[in-house]
C-alpha cells in the first residue's frame, strides 16, 4: 500500500501531465473536459473560460512555489489577451482576475475591469461559490496588485457583506444564495460542498490580510461543521441542508472535493490558525486511491487523468430532488428511504482541467503540511 506521501505526489504528476495534455496539445482551445471514449484513449471535448481560469490559478501558483519545476506547463493568459471582451460570466471574470493576481500578469488590468462591468449587472445574482470567487479575486489584487485597489475596493467590501449574510451560525454552514422566491429560499438552502469550500478559502485570507479574527472565526466554523460529517470512508459529501446541519445528499463524491478543494480550503485555515485538521484530509486523500464505494483507484498517471467521482446508479437521478425536497420540508422518514432507491454504484469517467488546475494550487505548498509528522 502507497504512503500518502507516495500517493500525492503521483497525484500531483497526474496533474502536472494532465494539464499539459488539455492545453499544450491544443494550443488554440480551451477544453471543458476529457471524457472516456470506447473507440480508443480518452478525448477533450467542449470549451470552457472557467476551466482555464482555474487551471491558471493552479498553475501559477505551482510556479511561483516550484520555480526549478521543468514541467512545460502553458501559460493560458497568453490565449486570453484577444478573449477577455468575450467573457459574459461575473463568475468566469472573477477568476481571471484570481488567476491574474497570482502571478501579477501584464492582463490584470483589462480583466479586473471586465469584473467591475460584470459586478454591477450580474452581482444580485450571484450565489456563495461566485461571491467568494469575486471576493478572493480582489484580496489577490489587495494583497499583490496595489495599483488596482481603488478599482476592486467597492466590489470587495459588497461581496463581503453578501457573503457574510449567507453564513449561518446556527449550522456553520453557507447557504447557496438569499433569493426571494419560496421555490429559490428552499434552493438557497441546500447547498453544495463548493457553496462551503470556496467562503472558507476567501475568509481565511481575508482573516490573514485584514487581521480580522472574525473572519477566521467564521471560516473554522465550517471546517469544523465539515469534518463532523465527513463520511466513514473520508468522503467529502455533495449538499448539506444549511438551517439543520445536516447532509441532504452523499453523491456522487467527487475527486476534486477529496484531493484537492477540501484540502486546499482546510489548509488554508490551518495555515492561518495553526489548527491541525491533517487527518481528515489524510482520509479524503485516501478515498481516491480506492478506499472508496468500488475499492477503485481512479487516479491514471499514464494518462493525465483522475476520474471525476463515484455516483449512484440509480434510475433518472430522482433520489437526488426527492432527498432535497424532503429535507428542506423536514420530512426525514421520506429522505431515509430515497436513499435506498440506488442499485449500486459507478465510475463517472471524466476528467475536467480545473479538477487538477485545483489539485496544484492545493499542495503547491507542500510545507504546510508533513503527513509522517501529523498523520498517523
């Protein structure tokens, strides 16, 4: 059996391949994902702005922490230049901006005004993954860009006051969004391990660059809540019902959750506390080297590839709306047995680029975490 310091560096060279295979190989493209093909190896497929952003997040910061690294991985700011006018999502400007700011590049300018157009149109709209993207992207220009901080100031202090409304105290958790409707209200509140994931990486920073206990003490909240409900084999569950603390729905149990953006939200908290939550990282990690549902590896060196999750088979996904429903309703004997409507489960085989651009930006900083000292 592989240590998991065995385990995430072939992680991390999965990563370091599959990047270069989504981008070096297709100059001109941004794909959206690599799917399994059953006439020969797998095949990128679609486009993606979002993708790339993120994959250049990771990237950059791999860069910055590895240097020597003589990996060729791209520079996809380069394919940007004639596209940032094309960008129509808050979400997808915001990460350009992120990316941008991590590497200090010449196009942080141009892109931190598409995201000021965007805010003003799009930010009543925005739920808690994109309020922390916009709200982390401007404490990146904060913190490395100081020419542009007039520029993001308004946008920072607006998205920080949205996304704090979203907390919850009572649960630790984030709600999705705080629209008005009652169909969008029961939506709101069950939320996606991202809608948790993404607020505690913004707060803290946000806690570290302000010196605001606050904020941190919000971001551990949920780390805690997290780590209470991390399933028996290290999953990081899909939603979670935000006003009783519990989990709506376990799958699928995605990759990236276990290798890369639980890990690199709860270290980031950890990194500015202090606080040791390396073993349920450890278990997370360890879930996708075939501790998991169908004891599978789904980690593929040879090919770049990490399998995106393990879900249900199950006939039209329909557990998946009724255990929402019933668990915004209260109706907990109902959300027990559509569980059970699952005949087993499957290997979801694909692989997006921002599932490895996060699995860089995660460990690019491997020092703040030894597993031989803290996992046992």
């Amino acid at each position: 059996m592989r240590s998991t310091e065995e385990l995430l560096e072939m992680v991390l060279a999965t990563a370091l391949k599959g990047l270069g295979r989504y981008y070096r190989q297709c100059p001109q493209d941004f794909h959206y994902t690599v799917r399994s093909d059953p006439q020969g190896p797998p095949r990128p497929k679609g486009y993606s702005l979002r993708h790339a952003a993120i994959s250049q997040i990771g990237i950059s910061r791999w860069r910055r922490h590895h240097p020597a690294d003589p990996t060729p991985l791209p520079d996809l700011h380069r394919r940007l230049a004639d596209r940032i006018a094309t960008i129509r999502d808050l979400g997808d400007a915001a990460l350009w901006v992120w990316a941008s700011g991590e590497s200090a590049h010449d196009h942080t300018g141009p892109c931190v005004r598409r995201m000021v157009e965007l805010w003003e149109s799009q930010s009543h709209r925005c739920n808690a993954v994109e309020l922390a993207w916009v709200l982390t992207a401007c404490l990146r220009i904060h913190e490395g860009c100081p020419e542009h901080r007039t520029q993001i100031e308004g946008i920072r202090q607006e998205a920080d006051a949205r996304l704090l409304q979203l907390f919850s105290p009572r649960s630790g958790l984030f709600g999705r969004h705080a629209r008005d409707s009652w169909l969008e209200r029961v939506g709101g509140r069950i939320a996606c391990f991202a809608d948790q994931v993404y607020p505690i990486l913004a707060y803290s920073c946000y806690g570290v660059i302000f010196d605001n206990r606050a904020a941190l003490d919000m971001a551990g909240r949920t780390v805690e809540t997290l780590c209470r409900l991390q399933g028996p084999l290290g999953q990081w569950w899909w939603h979670y019902d935000t006003a009783t603390g519990r989990i709506s729905e376990e799958y699928p149990v995605f990759s990236v959750h276990q290798q890369a953006m639980g890990p690199m939200a709860i270290l980031a908290y950890d990194c500015a506390t202090g606080q040791d939550h390396g073993a349920a990282i450890e278990r997370g990690l360890r879930w996708i080297a075939g501790n998991n549902e169908l004891q599978k590896d789904l980690v593929h060196p040879e090919l770049g590839i990490i399998w995106r999750d393990i879900e249900k088979r199950e006939p039209l996904k329909v557990s998946r709306v009724v255990r929402a429903v019933s668990s915004a309703a209260g109706l907990t004997t109902l959300h027990r047995l559509a569980n059970k409507c699952c005949i087993g489960f499957r290997v979801n085989r694909e692989c997006r680029p921002y599932e490895l651009g996060w699995t860089l930006y995660a460990w690019a900083d491997r020092h703040l975490m030894s597993f031989d000292e803290q996992v046992r």
